[in-house]
C-alpha cells in the first residue's frame, strides 16, 4: 500500500482519498484539525504558524524514516510552499520548489506564459503609482486589474476602470506592499479548469464555473463543478491547459 503525505486540507478531501487505499500521514494545522480527519488517518503531524520550517521538517523526516514515503501532495493552495519544500528536501514523488514558484508568482507564471509562446494578457511588474498609470495609458482594452503577485481565491484584486481609480486601488491594496502586478483587464464569465497529472502528463477532468462579486474585488462566493460547457469550448479549454501544462 501506498505511503501517503498529506499536507493541509478539509474533510472533502479526506473523502475522496477515502476511495483508495492509501496510509495517510496528515501534516495539519492544529486550528484545522477535525474529528474526521483524525479518523481517517494513519499518522498525523500537527503544527502551528509559529513553527520553523527546520522543525516541522525534522518531525516530517522523522515519520520518512519509518515509513518511507512515496509522494507528497496537497489540495489547499495555501499550503503549495510548505508541501513543495518538504519534496525537495525528502526527495519524494510531488510538486518541486521550481513548479511552485511559477504558482504562486502570477508575475513569473506570465513570464513564462511568454517565453513558451502562449497567449496571454499585457502586463506588468510595478511599484508605484506612476508605473501603473503608465502601463493604463498603454493599455487597448482601457480597464486593467491590478493585484499581488502571490494570493489565493482573488485576495488583493482590486479593478481600475479609469484613470481616477488608480489612487484608491493603491490605497485599498496597501502602500508600501512592495511589487504588484497590474494586467489588462479581461471581461465575462469566469472559470477555472480542473486537472491531474497522470504519468507526467496533464489530463484536463472537469471545467468550474465561478461566482464573484464582481467589480472591483471579484471575491469568490460560489462554485459550480463539473460546468458543461458546449463541447466547442471545452476543445478550447482543453488545448489551452495542454500547452501550458505539456509545452513541446
């Protein structure tokens, strides 16, 4: 049976890991630890945002050496840096510190979106207000959005329809919060596609649709998966993801 690590997560995704047989061991967050979890893990390693990374990695190597791990993984977005760390240094099966700094940089990501010839929105880097005004008045489609580099569920998003917004949306994000990101602004619905590597290859399983707030913040409130989309579209979708996540 397979050693399983399992970093962060909600019982959802203790459900579905439920269908395989799988020993897990559960690196958890003492805050997020639930009854259910507890139950359906072999081991569990709990931690705490005070904890040092060298402390939580000798109690991870810990657990390897009598069990021997065969991968790593996390479904929570905010625990990517901390499980990609851990790959490296137990030298398992999972997603590298290199793949997570394309994910949680969008200014890296759309660098590489570049280099690799996919189409992607005008950006830029910037670090203050006159950068921003700089790269609006260059912009075609006259709405841009400017965001962190890093964040999770649209966190920092804020939308700037015109020249006067720009000083509030500095402001609402934080002066002083060091790079930003600010892209040109891409209208109608949203969604998000969902996926799996399967022997080094990315297999597209299902097409989200998702419900924000919408201008200026677009928070996330509800998710609708699997969305069908007309056929024609899904085609689209799916070869879009392939160069991305299997470029020639």
């Amino acid at each position: 049976m397979k050693e399983v690590i399992v970093v962060g997560g909600t019982d959802t995704i203790f459900e579905y890991l439920g269908t395989i047989k799988l020993n897990i061991t559960l690196v958890q967050y003492k805050e997020k630890i639930t009854g259910y979890q507890i139950s359906r893990a072999t081991k569990i390693i709990l931690i705490d945002e005070e904890m040092s990374y060298g402390e939580i990695l000798e109690q991870v190597e810990l657990e390897h050496s009598r069990r021997e791990f065969d991968v790593i993984l996390t479904m929570t977005e905010n625990c990517i840096d901390l499980c990609s760390k851990l790959k490296d240094d137990l030298k398992i099966e999972g997603i590298s510190k290199i793949s997570t700094g394309y994910v949680r940089n969008k200014y890296k990501m759309r660098l590489k979106f570049k280099e690799l010839g996919i189409p992607t929105m005008n950006f830029l880097k910037v670090r203050n207000k006159s950068e921003i005004k700089m790269f609006y008045d260059d912009c075609e489609v006259g709405e841009t959005i400017l965001k962190p580099l890093s964040g999770t569920g649209s966190e920092g998003i804020v939308k700037i329809s015109g020249k006067e917004d720009i000083d509030s949306a500095w402001s609402w994000i934080g002066d002083g919060t060091g790079d930003l990101l600010v892209e040109e602004f891409v209208g109608g619905s949203e969604y998000s596609a969902e996926g799996v590597f399967v022997n080094g290859k990315h297999k597209l399983l299902a097409i989200t649709k998702k419900y924000t707030t919408g201008d200026p913040h677009f928070i996330e409130t509800a998710h609708i998966q699997p969305y069908n989309l007309p056929e024609k579209y899904y085609k689209k979708i799916e070869l879009y993801v392939s160069q991305v996540h299997n470029p020639v």
